[in-house]
C-alpha cells in the first residue's frame, strides 16, 4: 500500500457544495481504503462541535484535525493534542468584538459558544447541516472562565471586519486570522498552528512519513498541507492559487472526483 493515510478538508472538499452532502462514492472509496488499513483523518478550521453528523459519524474518521490545526481528536473524540489561547488573548478578542459590536463564538471542541449577536451567529456553521453537539449562548461572556477556547468566529460588515484583521496583525505572535470568502465572517487561530502542523504532529506519533500522506484540499489553507503531503490533491471546484501547487487536480466530488482519485492513486 503506497499511502497509509489520507486527509481531507471538510468544506467544499468532503463535503460537496454542489448537492449538500457527502457523496456517496467518496463514502464509499473511504471506506474500502479503511478496510485495506489505511488511516482517515478530517483536517477542518471547523471544531468537532461544528461539524455535522455525517462528517462525525459516517466517514468513520481515525482521527479529527480541527480548529485548523490547534486540536487533534481520536475517533471516539479523546484530545491527543490541543492548542488553547491564553486568558489574555482571549480577553483582547473580547474587547475587540465589543468595540466593533461584532458577532462572537468561542471554539470548543465539545460545544459551540455564542457570545455575541446570538441570532446571527446561530447560522454561522449551520451551511453543512446541524451538529449533534450542543450550543450554548452565554450573554455574561464568562464561559472561557472555566475553559480557554481553541479558536474564534467573528462577524461584521465587511469594512469593520477589515479593522478589526488590521487590529490584530498588531500581535502577530498572538493571532492568525483566516477571513471567509462571504466577505463579512472570519477565523481566529493561533500563528504557529495550522492544518500542516496538526497533521505532521499526528504522523510522527504513527510513524508515517510525508511520501505516505494523501490530502485534499479546495482553499488557501490547504496549500501547505497540500505540498507537504507526497501526493496532494486540490478539488476541480477549489482555488487556483491550490491547484498550483498541487501534484493532481481531481473532478469535483459531484462528479465522483474524489472516489476516482483515491481509486486510481492510493
């Protein structure tokens, strides 16, 4: 067996824009690769708590890249590795998203936390289909009292989030900001995390080299793990900042691209 594991972004890569869901056939490529013995893992900025119950139940994944890297979970969602933000940065977050009267969630893997604009917020990640996990909204703003969070989501109009992202690259030690392509919503991460380092912790602890890696990705955040990897795949529907660098560019996951891809390579 030429690969020994196989990471997939979520959004728009696994799980297919074009007809809302997973498709069968990557279900099913999936599955016939676990059986050979080869490890799954979701590689997301999406927490575990912000995925639907296809991505956390049907494909069956060994392993849970989330939060864009600042966490790691096994299939039965134990933490093999977590990046948490300090009291500080989280409280810096806070003010920012008061000053700016901003819609705020705080990332956990285990649920999703409404700070701010609460009937806003609510849909953010409801795109994929609801999680069974559950949502808290904590007006009071104090439940990272109890757990410092792996990751923020804010929202505004397009103008204030660009403040707001220039506000932040002051502390670029603290804050690395991944902007959506809505125009209006953003990620907030820790620089010295990413999908590529989440993914590199976890293959040293199963002792898979990089040649021994596939990924696919659809975006900018996939590019590292996407040149890392020995063979990285950019989806038909992705980028084409991803696609140049990518050693394959498969059809669309409605178009069976993915099932194809692993058939053919893995």
């Amino acid at each position: 067996m030429k690969y020994k594991l196989i990471a997939f972004d979520v959004d728009g890569t696994l799980w297919d824009y074009h007809d809302n869901c997973i498709q069968p056939s990557s279900l099913g490529a999936i599955h016939e690769m676990k059986e050979k013995g080869m490890y799954i893992a979701l590689a997301t900025a999406r927490t575990y708590a912000e995925l639907n119950t296809p991505c956390q139940k049907e494909v069956q994944a060994d392993y849970f890249i989330t939060a864009s890297g600042q966490s790691i979970l096994d299939s039965e969602t134990r933490s093999i590795y977590t990046e948490r933000f300090t009291f500080e940065q989280t409280q810096r977050v806070l003010d920012l998203c008061v000053k700016y009267d901003a819609g705020l969630i705080l990332k956990f893997n285990n649920v999703k936390c409404i700070y701010r604009r609460m009937e806003t917020m609510r849909g953010v990640f409801s795109n994929i289909g609801i999680s069974a996990c559950p949502t808290v909204e904590c007006e009071m703003m104090d439940y990272h009292l109890k757990k410092m969070p792996i990751g923020f989501t804010f929202q505004a109009d397009h103008n204030v989030r660009e403040k707001m992202i220039k506000e932040l690259s002051v502390w670029p030690t603290d804050y690395r900001v991944e902007p959506y392509d809505n125009g209006v919503t953003a990620d907030i991460f820790l620089p010295n995390v990413s999908k590529l380092s989440a993914l590199q912790n976890l293959c040293i602890r199963l002792g898979i080299k990089a040649e021994e890696v596939m990924t696919f990705g659809d975006s900018a955040n996939d590019i590292v793990m996407t040149k890392w990897a020995g063979f990285g795949v950019a989806m038909g529907n992705g980028r084409d900042v991803l696609k140049a660098v990518a050693d394959y560019v498969c059809e669309p996951g409605y178009e069976d691209g993915i099932a194809k891809t692993i058939r053919k390579f893995a």
